[in-house]
C-alpha cells in the first residue's frame, strides 16, 4: 500500500466519523429541553462541519475550500450571537444584562 | 513517513477529543456543565485535527489559511460561549439547584 | 498593522499579480483608515505590541499549556462511571485597568474548559467552574500574572 493510500484511508475515515458526530448533535438539537441547548448544539454542528470542510480541501488539494470553511465558520459565530441577543431582548427585556442585575437576580433566588 | 505518523497521531487525538465532547453533551445533565465539553471540543478538538492536516499539507497556501482559521476559532468560539451562558443565567430562574454561588469580591 | 493587513490580503488571494497589489494597498490603506478613526488605533499600540513581544509568546504558550492540562481533567471526567460534580458560580476582581488586557483574560478563561466567563464589568468577573477543584485559585491564575507584567511595560 502506498503512503498516498493510507492519507486517503485517513481523510475518509476522519470525516466518516465527523459526519457521526454530526448526526449525534443534531438529535441533541432536537431532543434538547431548554432554547440553550438546542443553540449549544447547533453551535457544536457548525464547528464539526468547520472541521469536515477543512479535511476535505486537504483531501482535494483545493485551497480554495479553506475560505468556504471561513465563512461558514463567521456565519455560525453569528448565528450564536443574533439568536441569544434576540431571545434577551423578546423575552428579558425586565431584566437588563447588566451585571449587577445579574447578580441581584442570583440574591433573589436565596 | 515521519509525516504521515506524526499527522495521522494529531488527528486521532482531535477525534478522541471530538469524540469525547460528544459523548459528553448527551452524559452531562445541564447546559452550562455541557457547555464546558463543548468548548474542549471547540478548542482543543478542532485545533489539534487541523494540526494534523497542517502537518500533512507542509508549507503552503492551504496550511497559511487553516492557521487563519485555527485563530479565528480561539477569537471567535469563547465570545459565542459567553453570550449563550450569560443568556442562560438570565433565563433560567432555578439556577441555584444547578451550582452554588461563592463570592470573592469587596461588593 | 499595515503590513499585516496587506499580507492577508495576498494569502486570500492565493497569487501575486499587478492587480492584486494594487488593489490591495488600495483597499489596506481604507480599513488601516477606518481602524485610525473608529476603533481607536494609533501607531502607539504597534510601538506596545513589540514591547510586549516575548511576554506575548509566553502567554500563547502557557495558554496552550494550560488548555491541554484541563482538557485532560474535563475528558477524565467525562468518561467517569457515575458523573459527581459540583459546578460553581464565582464572582472575584482582578486588579487589571486596560481593557484590552482584560477581554484578553476573559477570553483565555473561557478557553481553558472547565471554567466559562459569564460576564465581565470593569475589572469584576463573574465565572463558571465546572467543578470545585477547578474553581479553587481562580484569583491568581498563572494568566493574571503574566498581564499585569504586560500592563506595567505598557
């Protein structure tokens, strides 16, 4: 067997079990009982896609592809960011996100 | 050869890491303790697979940009972390079954 | 800053033409612009960053550091029989003023698994350990240290 045999075993079972792992998060985005959990997983699907997009512009030796994982990976930064910060604001707009009202909302549980 | 052993290692070990993080978000119980995993895999996971690859491409356009992506990454993950365990703390109203409170500040 | 705005450009680009150089400095020249104006940039932080140069590569380091030390911990934890874990909210100061320095700590404390920001006013912090041996000695972090040597260089 050659080396560039073996490489190609890697690539393709690497990302064989990145698109598991996928799978694994999205019955948790789905299952998931808080709004938090769903955007935690999603957050963790965009990262292994980052990961699976990246193996394969190494397995075809495109560069070009790395810039596709960039901006996926921009675009699930953003994703987080815009859901969270619309979910404060729809559904807490009484409870500011200032730190010191976070910390009288710790007190009033006590 | 040297290469190939030292890529095919690093890209194990991301999987175990990836692995792990998976099998550990459906064995944590709440989310900010599923969160901690989660960021191992964000961090420690994706980085050490695209090491690996990093090794396997040498010096070229390709490994310049998955260095990009590698920073990228350790810049952009812990923000989006933040902001989605701020959002739970503000949202979840019995926080304090979860984890306890300690206070080391002068306030 | 400059430099490294350009040399970004030409990794994306992938090759070196008359075009590309041109447009390049062209468009470098418009975002070395709008970082001058709006995002308070000023040849002094570059003159810092090299001050700062060997500390810097010290905290990459250690931090690297750090990261696989915890990782370790976290994944141990993760594979255990039964999960026993008590998660922890710690509130505490640091005695850091330049902003920078701080979101630098912030963002180091989240990636190191184990421990989460889950906000920052001034110099108080507000943290999320995963368990108590990892929320123990959270005041003077090995991270703590090495930027208050940065912030009296600056």
């Amino acid at each position: 067997m050659t080396i560039d045999g073996m490489y190609e075993i890697l690539f393709i079972v690497t990302m064989s079990l990145l698109a598991l792992i996928t799978f694994a998060y999205l019955v948790r985005t789905i299952l998931g009982p808080h709004f938090t959990d769903r955007i935690l997983a999603a957050n963790s699907i965009s990262t292994v896609i980052i990961l699976i997009i990246s193996v394969l512009a190494v397995y075809l030796k495109e560069s070009y592809i790395v810039d596709v994982a960039l901006i996926y990976a921009s675009l699930g930064f953003i994703t987080v960011i815009i859901l969270c910060k619309s979910r404060l604001q729809i559904h807490h707009r009484d409870r500011d996100d200032d730190f010191k009202n976070l910390k009288k909302g710790l007190d009033k549980h006590d | 050869m040297i290469k190939l052993i030292i890529s095919t290692i690093l890209i194990v070990l991301g999987l175990i890491v990836v692995i792990t993080a998976a099998v550990g978000n459906y064995r944590f119980a709440y989310v900010l303790n599923r969160m901690q995993v989660g960021s191992t895999a964000d961090t420690l996971g994706a980085s050490l697979v695209i090491s690996g690859l990093i090794v396997y491409s040498g010096f070229s356009l390709i490994s310049l940009k998955l260095v990009m992506m590698i920073v990228f990454l350790w810049v952009a993950n812990p923000v989006a972390s933040h902001f989605l365990a701020k959002t739970e703390i503000i949202e979840n109203e019995d926080i304090l079954d979860e984890c306890e409170v300690v206070r080391h500040d002068s306030i | 800053m400059f430099i490294l705005l350009f040399l970004l450009w030409v990794a994306l680009n992938g090759k070196i033409t008359v075009e590309i150089i041109v447009i390049g400095f062209v468009v470098t020249l418009g975002v070395y612009a709008f970082a001058w104006k709006c995002l308070d940039y000023s040849v002094k932080s570059d003159i810092h960053f090299f001050k700062n140069f060997f500390w810097i590569i010290l905290y990459i380091f250690v931090l690297i550091y750090e990261i696989i030390k915890s990782s370790l911990s976290v994944v141990l934890i993760a594979f255990k029989q039964d999960i026993e874990i008590q998660p922890q909210i710690v509130f505490f100061e640091v005695k850091l003023k330049n902003k920078v320095l701080l979101t630098v700590l912030a963002n180091s404390i989240t990636l190191t698994p184990g421990t989460m920001t889950v906000d920052v006013e001034e110099n108080r912090f507000c943290v999320h350990a995963l368990d108590k041996s990892m929320a123990e000695g959270i005041e003077d972090l090995v991270f703590v240290k090495l930027l208050m040597k940065m912030e009296e260089n600056v």
